[in-house]
C-alpha cells in the first residue's frame, strides 16, 4: 500500500492533545471531547487504526454539520436495582458509551450485575474501548451497538443489520484484560475498499454484489455477509439480531434497516439514534474474587501454552496481538497518515 | 440415509409419557426427569433431533453408571440483589438450567436484570429449551454452556473449547419468541460422524485433522474448528472464550480444555462439572413493556418482508424454520429411530 509509506508515528500524549484540541474547536463540549479522544486513542494505540485517531476529521465533520449534537443533556434514569436507560440526546458516542458502562458497573457492585441501555447515540467506534474500564474496575464488561444497514440476512438481498459489534473484557489478576471486540460480519466495509484500491479479491463468502449474490470481486461488492459464510452466515445473522435486539428494540433506537446512513447524517443534519447496550458482572458474586482470578489465570495459561498448527504463530487469547501492538507502539509512536496529520495540525 | 426409511412418527404425549417412565426406571427422581422430558420434547418439537427424545438412551446410561448424580442435592444462593450461584451436584443438566433459567427471572422482575451462575452440571441440550421458558414469561431470557474440548483455537493444533451454545429468546406480543441457539463451532462433531456415515466431504474450515491442519476429509477429521473458518475462525473462538469465560470461569465449572469427555464419564463415573450462565432481561425496565413489543413486531415485520436471493427461500428470523416445524409436528408426531423406539418401549 503506498499511502503506507507516508504514514509518521507520533507519541500517544501528542496526538491525544491535538484530537482534543480538534473536537473542542470543531464545538464539542471538554468532557465530551475528552472521551472521544480517549476512544480513539483506545484503538489507535491498540492497532485497530481503522477505528482510531484516522476518524477524527470524521466527528469534526458530523459536529459541524449538526449530525452529531455537540451541546447534548444526556440523561441518565436508573430503572431498577440493576437497570438504567440513557438518552445520549444526539451527542458523541463515546462519552454517552463510557457513561453507560461506569453506570453498569456501579449497578453491578451494588447487585451483581447492571445493565444500561442507550439510545439517541451515534457511531461509537472501537466497543473495546468501553469494556476494558469495567476490566481496569474489576467488573466483566460487555458492551455492543447496532448501527445502519450494511450487512445483508443469510440470504437476504439487502443489506439489513448494521456492522454490530460486541465485546467483552474480563479483568485478569496483575496483567491485561482477556479482550475480545468483534463485528458480527466477517469484515467491516471499509476493507472492500481498501480490497477495491489494491486490485485483491475478497475472501469468499463475505460480502454480496447489488442483488445479493456472493462475489469475490471487491469492485462489485456493495454490501456484506454475516461471519460463518455462504453455509453458516445464519449463526453471524443471529448475533447480529442479538445485538438488534438488545442495543436497539430494547433500548428505543432507531432499527438497522431503517437507520439513517452515516452519509446521510452528514449531509442533511438528521441523526441516528444509534443504540447500545452495556453490562457489567461482579465474579465477586459468581465463584468469589479469588477464585475467579486463580481459574482465569490457568484458563488463560492453558490457552497459551496449547500447541499451534504453525510454530511461529503461537496460540494467543483475545486481545494479546492488541496488548503486544500497545507495548510495541509506547516505543515506536502511533502511525498517522497525511490526511489525518494536516487534520490534527501536525504538518 | 437408509436409516430415514425406518423413522416411525409419535404424538407429543406419548414420548413424554415413555421418556420420563424410563428416566425414574434409570433411578431419576420424579421432578429431574421431567425436566429432562420438557428439555428433550422441546428439541424433538422444533426438529433439532440430535439433541430430543433421541438422547433418552444417553441419560439412562450416565444414570445408571453414576456419571450423573441420580439423587442431586442442587442448593441455590442469592448473592446479590440481581445474581445468584446454583450448585447442581452432579445432576441432569436440565433441571440445573430450567431452574437457573427461572431463577433470574424471578430476580429480573426485581431488579431489571438478573444472572445466575450454575456449575457441577451436565450436558444440558438443546439451549434453546431454557430461553424459550424465560420468553413466556415475558422476559428476554440468554443462557450459555460451556463442555468439554471439541473444538481447536484459532490456529491451534488441539482440542480447546466446547462447542459451547449461545441461546437468546425475545418475546413477541402474540406470537412465538424470537429464537436463537447456535454453537460456537460451525458444525456438532456428530454432523462428521454422519458426513462419514454417508462418504460426503466436509464443508472447508469446519473440521481439522490430528495435527490441527483444516481437512474435509470426513474419515480424518478428528476435531471441530470454531465457527468463521480459516481466515474468521478468531471470531468464532473468542465466542467460545466468552462462553467458557462466563459459564466456566465465573461460575467455578471445570474449563474446558481440563473437563472430563463425556464417555470417560460413563466408563468410571467420574462427572463433568460442567458450567452455565443463565440472564434474563425486563424489557419494561428499558423501552418499556408497550413500546417494545411494538419495536419487536416492527424489526421481524422488516425482516421477514424482506427481498430473498432465492425467491423460493424467503428470508427468516431466527426460530422462524423451527417454529413451522413444530406446527407441523403437532400434526405429524415426532419422528424416532429405531434404536429409540426400543428404548423407549414403542416397538
């Protein structure tokens, strides 16, 4: 990729600092804007650079183009020893995302476990970023989002569920969260473009042309597949109904097929209504906290220590390739491209 | 399949009726082996027939080898306003799931959202069976297993984690629930004993040989690989992690790449100490009872009027197939291999 060789690493602090400073002149409120920050350099630092600091002229765009709220009142109303709604009332995703899973884990330590739905939010970015603070708090965390139509129903002939992700983090004694942050469909969009531009054919069985036909060629792709393919998308389609369910139906977001599209939002000011869903699990009320950090220890151990078809790539658990990217990148910097680095003022 | 040929068909009520009186002849006490019967019955009702009445010949064996504790002591403890841990003492897995399942629904409509922790289980079926029970009672009910090792890691040369299910009921006003249980893996091992039975080959990254390296040589496929494939199969694993994690970990369950298989069970009676986490979900703690159910009819009216690749193959919800095949079971009885019928006395 050529666009790789112009790519410059600056230290996390640095971009961090200019991010904020973007968001806030773009209209952003300071804490809102510090969120934002703080999730894209979640990504970033992690090696997930398509949901990282690259996004900023994204938010910029939808906060001046009033597809994203940039003086929300969210409001937050606990219905029950474990429950809450938040109404993100149209404003950046991230701050209404770490607000709903703080709320969890605050409902989970007084009983055992809390839930919180949001609606009225946007596109949130990397969902790991959420769970790893009910980690770094010793909660599990689980957090997932609907979003617009992009992935098409085992064989359906539309795109139909968003990308929908779900993650996970479960806290490990003394070491980084078990991590797992997955979208429902094998790829996200942005991949058959990056295919498009560099001439590859796509996987089989991941992304469908106009009519729904499964095609390999990234030029005629308009529309995904969901994870398990040709044979077992059904399993892919029912996780993302999972998540349709729980971070739209049940929290009053707006449905995939019918959410207004990211292009959309910017041009014409209308918002999404975005849903998510977030829980957070005391272990302390499962098999005790003791207990629960020596058995995930040796599960984690075991996983580790298993044999691998290929002796150079060992087995790894969910989150060791990111963990190993973050240590790699506190030395290195995080890669930014020119785009990216005129946006953040850095050239 | 010759064996087809011999299928008789039987109304519901009389395969309850004979599978509950041969589970008390195994030494069942009354109200396990109906548990056992209802779990069954709900999977030969919707056509899962690897795991309906088909099973009864396995639960009587691990009942009389002591594989299965045939008088379980099972203590359920509140430990939180919202969670509780079950200790099913060896028992049938069923009774430990319907009661977890019933369970959190009794702490859901406290609190919002309820979980439950089961371990020292068994082989629990059909997920589906548990979920369904939480749906009628108006709650969105999820429930998982974590089993013992039958499927690789991604890239791993052994055995790791279960198949473990994921299980999601959503009610629906009227109708029957939003229905989803589906494996981690893409296929059940007993799927490559029948594509061996049969001389077929494999669908390709569903199944590895001895070394671990992806064969659809049914003959030499000696484990499972997690659902996504060869190059998704990272996604499918870290499900199956989330599952062990939940079901395993956090309840104090055997993990499991250490677990006892399920034939060593019935040689020397050793138990499996299997794990499973039950979560039930108040809608009217979120949207609200009224508005949900109108959010649900909208999301499965878009779906199933959705546009089909194959016109004959109308696009469907989840359950949707399952649901038409137990209306058509009503009618046609349920249909049972010879083997069974034997064993349950019916011929």
């Amino acid at each position: 990729m050529s666009s790789m060789t112009k790519l410059l690493y600056y230290p996390e602090a640095l971009l961090s600092q200019r991010v904020h400073a973007c968001l806030v002149e773009a209209g952003a409120e300071d804490t809102d804007a510090e969120a934002t920050t703080r999730a894209l350099l979640h990504a970033s630092r992690i090696g997930v650079d398509s949901h990282g600091v690259r996004l900023v002229g994204h938010y910029v765009r939808l906060l001046r183009s009033g597809g994203v709220n940039s003086l929300p009142v969210p409001v937050f109303t606990r219905t029950g020893p474990a429950t809450g709604q938040l109404n993100a009332d149209g404003g950046l995703a991230h701050s209404a995302a770490y607000r709903a899973m703080d709320e969890a884990v605050s409902l989970a330590r007084d009983a055992g476990i809390g839930a919180v739905g949001v609606h009225h939010s946007s596109h949130f970015g990397a969902a790991g970023a959420y769970v790893v603070e009910a980690a770094r708090q010793g909660m599990i965390g689980l957090i997932m989002s609907n979003s617009d139509a992009a992935v098409s129903l085992f064989g359906g002939a539309r795109p139909f569920h968003g990308t929908n992700p779900i993650a996970m983090a479960a806290p490990t004694s003394g070491s980084d969260p078990w991590l797992m942050d997955i979208a429902t469909s094998s790829i996200p969009f942005n991949r058959v473009k990056l295919y498009r531009s560099l001439g590859l054919s796509l996987p089989s069985g991941v992304a469908a042309s106009d009519d729904g036909r499964p095609t390999r060629d990234a030029q005629s792709a308009a529309f995904l597949q969901p994870l398990g393919g040709e044979e077992f998308g059904f399993k892919g389609a029912a996780l993302a109904g999972l998540v349709t369910i729980l971070a739209g139906v049940l929290t009053g977001a707006a449905l995939d097929p019918v959410m207004v599209g990211t292009d959309e939002e910017q041009s014409d000011r209308k918002r999404q209504n975005v849903g998510h869903f977030a829980i957070a699990i005391d272990p302390a009320r499962f098999i005790g906290q003791a207990a629960y950090d020596l058995a995930m220890g040796s599960y984690l151990d075991l996983l580790r220590n298993g044999p691998s078809v290929n002796s150079h790539n060992p087995v790894m658990a969910p989150g060791d390739r990111e963990w190993q990217e973050a240590r790699k990148r506190a030395e290195t910097g995080i890669p930014v491209d020119p785009d990216t680095q005129r946006i953040l003022g850095l050239i």
